[in-house]
C-alpha cells in the first residue's frame, strides 16, 4: 500500500506571495492533518479535515487554510507569505477520526520564505 | 500537568546500552497516547498508539509503558543500536478528533 506522499517536497518563495501544497493520503484513509514543524516550536497542529469537512483546527493566523477533496487529497494554503512561515509542513493520514487511531506522516514539504 | 512534556531532551549512550525516556500527559480527559519515532530526513514513524492504563507494547527492542492515572508513559529501548538514533515523540489527542499535541521530543543518539 503506497504511504502518504506530499508535494512539492522543496519550495522557496519570497514574502507576500502565497504557496499550495498537496497531500495525498494512505488509499481509504479520509483523516487528513497538518502540522509545522519549527525549530522553536516543535510540532504544531494546524488543522484536520476529515471526508471534507474541517473538524479541528490550530492556533495559526487566517492565513493559513485548506480543503479537502472527494478523493481525501488535501490542500493546504498559505496566503502572504512571512518569514517566520519558513517550517516543514507535514501531513498525516489516518482511517478514522479518533484521537486513538494510528497517523501517518509523509514526508513533507520543506518552504522557505526568503 | 497542562501540556505534553518529555525529558531527557536529548540523550548520548553507548551501543548496547538500554535506556528510557519519559512522557508526562495532562491525566484529565485522557484518550490515547502516541508515540513515534523520527529519523533526519525520514518522515516520522509511528511507534504505539496506547489507550488503557497499565498498557504495554513493545516492538522488536523498543517497549511503552502508560500510566494514565498520574499522566505519564516510559519508552524503553534495549540493547541501543546506531539505527535507534532518533528523536522520539510523544503526543496525546486534545480538543477531539486527530489533533495531536506533541511534546518536544527526546533526542537519542547511539555511539559505536
């Protein structure tokens, strides 16, 4: 069974621009989550959208948004673009919306804000 | 406890060597505990997901313990070897669904 895969893996953009990056999930998995992953901060929940709905969300600015498709991909946006963006953008899959059901991570995506 | 901690941050110990590290947990409204394991450049690797109190799992040389009652869970890892190195997570679902709170993480390196 293919994992999670997530592109682009690398990105660079320069601040005030907005960037998309996908996530396609394990086949049958309809939980998909993000996190930044910071050196300060660890990692960080941003939000989890679950058969399209988004069911929780983080504490990050509006900036920061996402959706989910019919076939469980997910997008997630980021809209004028800060320095303090540049992170790993991880995603994660999981069959089920529980708290007690196993996620898978990708392999994320690396932006830069320049 | 209001947030997921974990302690040592980072470890050093030899090859063959055993060791534990701790995950401290808000005990109230307790649910699950997971734990994974994260290799530079690899995505983070799921351990154990861990519900009941008193529960044990153990993964070839790795074990968890939990402990929902006082709000902790020890991972153990036997006979440390080179491809252990890794920084090991801990997370605990907050405020419903799969939102995973995560702790800092341990940092384990393993010499030869």
């Amino acid at each position: 069974k293919a994992g999670v895969t997530q592109t682009p893996r690398y990105l660079i953009k320069t601040r005030g621009q907005q960037v998309t990056l996908s996530c396609s999930p394990i086949s049958g998995h309809r939980s998909v989550s993000w996190y930044q992953q910071t050196p300060g901060q660890g990692l960080q929940f941003l939000f989890e959208y679950f058969s399209e709905t988004q069911r929780n969300k983080g504490n990050f600015p509006g900036r920061f948004s996402g959706r989910q498709f019919s076939n469980s991909r997910s997008e997630m946006n980021v809209s004028t673009l800060e320095l303090g963006d540049s992170a790993l953008y991880l995603c994660a899959s999981s069959a089920q919306d529980a708290g007690a059901d196993t996620q898978y991570f990708g392999p994320g995506t690396r932006l830069t804000v320049l | 406890i209001l947030n997921v901690e974990q302690s040592p941050q980072s470890l050093h110990v030899q090859e063959g060597d055993s060791t534990n590290f701790t995950c401290s947990f808000p005990s109230s409204n307790f649910y699950a505990l997971h734990w994974y394991r994260w290799e530079t450049a690899k995505s983070p690797e799921a351990l154990f997901v861990m519900t009941l109190n008193g529960d044990e799992k153990k993964k070839g040389r790795i074990s968890a313990t939990l402990n929902t009652k006082e709000g902790y869970s020890y991972l153990y890892i036997k006979g440390s070897q080179p491809e252990d190195s890794a920084t090991y997570l801990c997370a605990s679902p907050r405020g419903g669904g799969n939102k995973l709170t995560f702790g800092t993480g341990t940092q384990l390196k393993v010499e030869l």
